[in-house]
C-alpha cells in the first residue's frame, strides 16, 4: 500500500507499508481522501517541531471514509465521511481523569508521534472519528484545524467590549478568528506580510489589521484602534519566539495572552512587563472532542465557510515535487489540500 513519509529534514520520501490488519475491537478502518497540510506539517518537514521523530508519515488534519469497523463501534457506519480527532489520550494519566484529554501525560497525536494519514488506508479508535452525512472531505479535512482555533479562543475567552488582537495570520491563526468573530469583542490582527492582512479584510470583513514592521509604528497603530487602552485579550498564533517574547507589550490592565503557536526556542522578557498589568498567561494545546462536534455544526449551518481557506491543490502523485513550495509565505498559500484517494 501506499504511502508518503517524512524521512528526513525536507526529504520526503514514497515507501510501500502493510495493508491493515481487520478493526479490533473499539477500531475502525478509514481510507484517506484529503490531507491539510498545516503549520505543524512543514514545520515537522523542516526539522523544527519539538515532539516529531524521523521517519515518520505525517497526515493529522484528514478527511476520511469508514471502509470497517470492529466490535463495540457504534458511532461510525461503513460508509460514513468522517473528521478525525488525532490526539490519541491514555485516558489514565492525570490530565486525562480530570478531563483535560488533549493535555493527556502519554498523548500521541497522529501523523506527529505516531504515523498518520498520509496513505491509502490505516486503523483509527472509532471514537476519534467525527461523522458529518452533509461535509465534503475537503471541509472534513478543515476541522481539525478549526479546532485547535476554537479552543484557543475559548482559553482567551474574549468577552462584549473587550479589544481582542490575534498575532499571525497562518492557518491557526485564521482558526482563532473565527471563532472570536463569533463573540462581541472588537477583532484586530496583526502580521508581517500585508497579503495576509488584504485576505482577512476581504474574506471577514475585519478593518482593524496592523502591519507589523518592527519599528514601533505597530503600536501606534494598536493605540490608535483602542483608544489608547490596548487589548484584553491576546492570542499569539506565530510560533516565532520574537513574536511571542514581545507579545505582552500591547497588552491591557489584567489582560490575557495565549500561546497556541509552538516553539523550541527560549521566550523572554523583562517582569516588568507582565507584573504591570497583572498580566496572565496561558497555552492553548490540541483540542477537545466537543470542540470538533461544534465545528462540524458551523459548518454545515453555514456560519463557518472553509472555501476561501483553500488556496492550493495536489494530488498523492504531486505532492513530493509541491510540498516544498509549501513552505513559502510567498507563495501566497493559506491552506493546501492533498488530494489522496
């Protein structure tokens, strides 16, 4: 069978693996129609995710059909388009009987810590698949990713009348967005290329976008849109550490920062900074089961329209020569889509 693996820093490489073995008990068997790539894909392909091993085959943001399923399952179907949820918890360890599943002490997440999606077929715990009879695979590919934007919105949880700002306009990022546009905060966003910023004017609606230069002039700008005050809410979406150490600057008296991007390098800054404002700090991590049902919702109601997101195409056969430019913000790519199966 098929498959595509990540077999060494910007090295991706076609292999040959074993069919799966018939669901166990509690599994099901899925075929994989589309993967997204995301933030955490290239930056697995680029050598600088923290919890990703060489060779891997990567794939966590899926969308997949049921071709089996084993004893017990009774939440999916043969047949049914599923999301997958790709965080694979202990259900043991300390977080996880206290519910916080996604923070799970053993958590393996497909396609990073263990193999994912990226090939024709493979076994799944039923339970971490999310059926919708109305969404296409593309959008069922999509909802992972909203998740982890959903989430981070509700650990920021910005409230009427409070000035919300979301730092980096990648996928995650645009993921946080739509869920805050769902509150009555006033929305600002921030990024380094203005292309990003015309996408969210033009696709959202959202006027308060802030060019970040470096030079202070974003500021400025922060002040201007706030009145001076500055924000309550704060959601660092970049995984840059200059951008996360430099975050708590446009911060409001007793407001909060959320970390949802990841990096391996160090974060600094001056206590200052944070005791000042009484500042809190929090990280947002993966997910949560509810999170996928509610997405899945918005969707087919319509609230939620994942279309514009799709920037960029492939196939199974394409994407070894396709990946690369994938990782190019000049590209002008938001989201890619692989076309598996």
């Amino acid at each position: 069978m098929r498959a595509i693996q990540i077999s060494e820093v910007k090295t991706l490489k076609p292999i040959e693996i074993d069919e799966p073995s018939a669901p166990g008990p509690g599994e099901a068997h899925v075929r994989t129609h589309r993967m997204g790539v995301c933030g955490t894909d290239i930056s697995c392909y680029l050598g600088k995710f923290p919890f990703f091993d060489f060779p891997r085959i990567p794939g966590h943001e899926l969308g997949v059909e049921v071709v089996a399923v084993g004893d017990g399952v009774t939440n999916v179907s043969v047949g049914d388009k599923c999301s997958i949820e790709p965080y694979m918890h202990c259900g043991e360890c300390y977080a996880c009987r206290r519910g916080a599943i996604n923070c799970c002490q053993n958590l393996k997440v497909i396609g990073v810590m263990m193999d994912g999606g990226l090939c024709e077929s493979f076994l799944v715990r039923a339970e971490k698949l999310h059926p919708s009879a109305k969404l296409n695979y593309d959008q069922l590919a999509l909802v992972e990713t909203l998740a982890i934007g959903c989430h981070a919105n509700d650990r920021g949880n910005p409230q009427g009348g409070d000035h919300a700002l979301i730092i980096g306009m990648g996928p995650i990022g645009l993921a946080t967005l739509e869920f805050a546009r769902l509150t009555n905060a006033t929305i600002s966003v921030m990024d380094m290329n203005e292309a990003r910023l015309d996408f969210v004017r033009k696709t959202y609606g959202i006027e308060n976008t802030v060019l970040f230069k470096g030079d202070g002039s974003e500021v400025d700008r922060m002040k201007e849109i706030t009145g001076g005050d500055m924000y309550q809410v704060i959601t660092d979406a970049t995984g840059n550490k200059h951008s996360m150490s430099g975050a708590l600057q446009y911060i409001a008296p007793t407001g909060s920062l959320v970390y949802v991007g990841i990096t391996t390098d160090e974060l600094t800054f001056k206590h200052p900074v944070m005791h000042r404002p009484e500042a809190s700090i929090v990280a947002s991590r993966n997910a949560l089961p509810p999170d996928f049902t509610r997405i899945i919702g918005l969707i087919e109601d319509g609230t939620i329209n994942t279309d514009p997101w799709i920037t960029h195409r492939t196939d199974f056969h394409a994407v070894l020569d396709d990946f690369e430019s994938f990782t190019k913000p000049e590209t002008g790519v938001i989201k890619a889509i692989i076309e598996v199966v």
